[in-house]
C-alpha cells in the first residue's frame, strides 16, 4: 500500500498569517479594532488589487493575491490608516463615495504618513516625490492640475468603500482610538531614546534621581523648565572619571551637563546641582570671563548662582559647596573684583567639578560634533521662564532679576561697537552754513539769498587717526584682512580721507598717511618678526604730522608687550584673546 499523502502547506496562507503579525507588533495600527475578511467566497474584495476597507471596520483582502509577509503588513497598515484618519468614517443611512481626486488624495496623504511611519515595504513602486498638504489642498490643486499617479491598495478600484452602518446601534470613531494609540506609542519611543525603558513593549525602567530631577524643572518649575527642555543628561562614569568631573559640569555650546552617576544624592540635592549647571549656561559665564582667570571667575560665579537658589529654595545644596552670605547681592564681577586678591586660598576651593577645576567647560566632551548656536535658546528659555515664574511662583533675587532682563538686550557685536567708537572720536566734518558763500536762489522767492554749505578747513586734521597693526608671526591672515577692511569701511563712511598706520613686530614700520580705500586693499604687510608694539605708539605720539587729539587703534593678537598710551586709544583683539596688562581704552573682540 501507498503511504498516505500528507497535506500541502498554503504558503499564501502563512505569508498573509505572518504579515498580520507584523501589523500586530505595532500598537497604534493594532489599536484599530476592525476586521480582516480572506474569505474567497466575499464580494467585496478587489479582483486585480490587494485590500480595500469599508466604512464599518472591515479590510477585504484578496485571497489569490500572493505577497510577502512585509508586503501585506503595508497593505493592512494602509487600509486601517484609512480608518485612523477618518477618510471612512461610519454613519447610518446612504452614503455619497468621494471622487477619484478625493480618493487619490487620501491615498497620498495615507503613504506620505507610511513612509515616515515604517511598516513593511509597498508591493508596488511609490511615487519618488511624495506632495506635502492636506486631502482637501491636494484635491484642489489636482482639480486644476490633473489626477496624477497616487497608488493605492485596490489596483483600479477605489480601496475606500462608504456603506451604511450595521454593526451596532451607534456608530464606531476609529480616530479617537488611533489618535490615543499613537501618543502612547510616541511616549513609549521617547523614554525608549532616554534610556526609560528598554524596547517599546518593555518595561519602563526605574528613573534615576538626577532624570526625576530635570522632569521636576520641566513640570513644576517654570524659570528653568523651558531650559531643562533643552538641556541634555550625561551620565557616564568613565567619561568623569577620565575628565576629572567630582560631581558635574556643564558646556554650554554642546548643551550638555555631565554627571558624574557613581556619586549619591537625593532628589533635592539633584535639583539643586542641575539648577546650578543650567544658571552657568543660561547666563553664559564662561563668555563672560574674557581676559580674567576662568576658574576665579569660575568660583565667583559659583558663590553668587548658590546664593540666589538658596534664597528661591531650589532644592537642598550638597555639602561642601560655595557659598558666604556677606557676598549676597553681588554680580559675579563684583565677586571676583574682591576675591582675585588671595588665590592661593581660592585655589584650595572645589566647584561641582573639583578642586582647581572650573565646572564651565570651554569644550564638549566626547567626540566633536556640528552643534547649533544656542544663546538664543537660552535667552529666550529663561526670559520666557521667568515672565511665568513671576506671575505662579513669585519671588527671583533681584541680582537675578538683574541678569535674565540684561539677556534681553545682548551685547552689541564688535562691529557696532567699533563704530561707536569712530563716531565719538572720529567724527566725520560736518558742513556749516554762512551767507559769506551764498547758495543758488530758489525760483519761487529769487529775491531771498540763501546761506550756502561749506566745511571748515580748521576740522580736517581732526578727521583721522592711527592704526597700530600687529604682524608679528603669530597674528593670522584671516585677522589682519577683518580687522583691515572693517577699518576701511567705516573710515570711509565717516568721510576720512587718510588714516596713519604704523606696523609692528620687530621694530616698527612707519605706513605713513594711506588714503582709506587702500587701508584693506592695497596695503603690503612688511615684518613678521616679533611683537614689541610700544616703539609703534611713540613714533605716532611724537610725529609732527599726527595731530595730537587723533585716537589711536591698536590691532593685536593679544601676545604683545606691555603698552602706555598717553591719548585716547581703543584695541582689537580675537575673541577669547586677552591682553598681559590691564587696558585704560575699550576693547573690541572680534568674533
């Protein structure tokens, strides 16, 4: 006898099975209470398509057509987006079908979403660019444009089918279901991207102190929630310990407060050294330094952040940091004007980053990446914080007070700054009137003389000034030709016919009277020795021809000698460069 045959596998039948799951393993399609009919016997389904849906919860699938399991996860997911988005929704009594561009538009709308979205792949090929706007602007421009090529699930037919409702009395919102379906899944991807919790379906991990910490600002404590929005958590042992970081720091341009997790505090604690950290960003105290000692002005800045969160009762402030209520009302300049005087005892003080270490970082930690500009984030996060904080929880230090309103208004770049500076002692000649050089008559009254313009010839010695300019070896070409060509500009603008220029390194270079215009252009740089820039100011101070009340603009990179200037005198210097003495003139820095 024969052995029985055993029973053939339906391999369409276990692809479609497969897909299904797939569909299954996301939460806000499997939300979606409707029903999958394969039966070959129903009606409904397309003849040379895949699936349609109907107003009453049901996907017709095609039971001939074979697909992978991915192909059909897609196929599934487009259908009950058509549910999700309310392009069937369910109703009694008849129904009107929407026209093709009605159709076609929802169907677009459905794969935009898809392609974003990511279930399965299409069983056929999508268009490369995808429209942006609603069902309603989309049916309207093809309206007026003509139907293009917008794919959906039912071949030629029309995968969206409006019929009356019979499943029950009333008729079912399958929006409402998928709109809460999705936020929960996005909830869960989030604290997936925290660290929260391990996968989506997963549990959520417990959260640790320093993350209830930052959710608290973002919930419950307006003046800074808008910045711990913003602010990243980077809590990694090793990275501590190869930075040397105690407790925290902080970089401001990255965003980015690093912990140190090995060392244990409570929740109060915890509110208190991100609150710490977000005040040294937000106020930006490592740009505020300039030339002085980062780490005193580090440590002066400390002593004033720690005073105001102990007066506003932001948390519990750990052991051990700085604080001294005779310092109270104080700006961290102020502070550091009197504590520069003993810095052999301030080099024994901790920050939250340890002993003789700042915990305003000047660089990010880790591997460099491109980041954005975000003093504008923190200005406009803690003025927006602070117009709430006092209308709900009211009182802010009045030097805080002082600080959050200055951001409104930033420092004037370089540029503005140095024309300012030209404005008030450079001016240009200004013409004066007199009858003893009368002017054209006007022809309504040719009976009235008219006083006429001049300039005086007593103002244009006035009208100029010196330029002392660093060429030493270690002053760049990208330097030079800013500072060089915005000289010219604004000389030119002011109407200063020449300036006096004087090159330094060595020895100086006297440039002699250069008219304005070949100031940035046609200028010959000679030196590029060394950088002994006071012999350049006494041969301008004791020339004959250098009138005495003519300003005097030193250019350098800050690696000079020591200068004495007896009139007035302004510098321009890189941004972040200093100088070894401490200057009596303004002094420009140039981004």
């Amino acid at each position: 006898m024969k052995p029985k045959a055993s029973p053939s596998k339906d391999l369409a039948a276990e692809a479609f099975a497969e897909g299904v799951a797939l569909l299954q393993r996301n939460t806000a399609l499997a939300s979606v209470d409707a029903t999958i009919c394969r039966n070959p016997d129903c009606a409904h389904y397309p003849l040379d398509g895949w699936a349609a849906v109907d107003s009453n919860g049901t996907v017709h699938v095609n039971p001939k057509r074979r697909a992978e399991p991915a192909e059909w996860a897609w196929v599934l997911a487009h259908c009950l987006l058509h549910l999700g988005f309310g392009h069937v929704p369910a109703a009694k009594g008849p129904r009107k079908d929407p026209d093709s561009y009605e159709l076609a538009a929802r169907c677009m709308v459905v794969n935009r979403f898809l392609a974003t979205f990511s279930v399965g792949r299409a069983p056929f090929e999508l268009p490369p660019v995808i429209p942006g706007g609603d069902e309603e602007e989309l049916a309207a421009r093809w309206r007026l444009d003509g139907l293009p090529h917008a794919p959906g699930t039912a071949g030629t037919e029309p995968d969206q089918r409006l019929i009356p409702w019979h499943r029950s009395d009333t008729p079912e919102d399958w929006t409402v279901a998928f709109a809460a379906a999705l936020t929960r899944t996005m909830s869960a991807a989030m604290d997936v991207a925290g660290g929260r919790r391990d996968e989506l379906t997963g549990e959520r991990t417990p959260e640790r102190p320093w993350t209830r910490a930052l959710n608290w600002f973002i919930s419950s404590y307006p003046l800074l929630g808008g910045l711990a929005a913003g602010i990243t958590l980077v809590a990694d042992a090793e990275l501590a310990r190869a930075q040397g970081i105690a407790i925290a720091a902080v970089n401001a341009e990255a965003g980015e407060i690093y912990l140190n997790p090995l060392r244990h505090y409570s929740d109060e604690e915890w509110r208190f050294i991100l609150a710490h950290e977000m005040l040294h960003a937000a106020l930006r105290h490592g740009d505020r330094a300039g030339a002085r000692d980062p780490y005193l002005f580090n440590v002066a800045a400390d002593y004033v952040i720690n005073g105001w969160l102990l007066e506003m009762g932001v948390g519990e402030m750990p052991e051990g940091l700085l604080h001294d209520p005779q310092l109270k009302g104080l700006s961290a300049e102020e502070v550091y004007d009197r504590i520069v005087r003993d810095q052999r005892r301030l080099r024994r003080l901790a920050t939250l980053a340890g002993k003789g270490k700042p915990d305003v970082l000047g660089e990010p930690l880790g591997h460099r990446r491109d980041y954005v500009d975000l003093d504008d984030f923190y200005r406009r996060g803690l003025q927006q914080g602070f117009e709430l904080h006092r209308r709900e929880r009211g009182y802010i230090p009045a030097g805080l007070v002082e600080e959050i309103r200055a951001l409104a208004h930033p420092p004037l770049p370089w540029d503005a700054q140095l024309a300012r500076w030209f404005d008030e002692f450079v001016p240009s000649p200004q013409p004066v009137r007199s009858y003893a050089r009368p002017s054209r008559r006007q022809a309504a009254t040719p009976g009235i003389p008219r006083a006429g313009r001049y300039f005086p010839p007593e103002e244009i010695a006035r009208c100029t000034f010196g330029v002392v300019l660093d060429t030493s070896g270690s002053m760049s070409r990208q330097l030079l030709g800013k500072a060089l060509g915005a000289i010219a500009s604004y000389a030119a603008a002011r109407d200063v016919t020449a300036a006096r220029v004087v090159f330094c390194d060595a020895a100086p270079h006297d440039a002699g009277f250069l008219p304005t215009d070949e100031i940035a252009g046609r200028v010959r740089v000679r030196g590029r020795g060394g950088t002994v820039l006071q012999p350049g100011i006494d041969l301008l101070e004791r020339a004959d021809d250098f009138p005495p009340a003519a300003p005097v603009l030193v250019i350098t990179d800050g690696e000079c000698d020591v200068l004495r200037v007896r009139r007035e005198h302004a510098y321009l210097v890189p941004q972040g460069a200093g100088l070894p003495f401490t200057p009596r003139g303004p002094v420009f820095r140039m981004r």
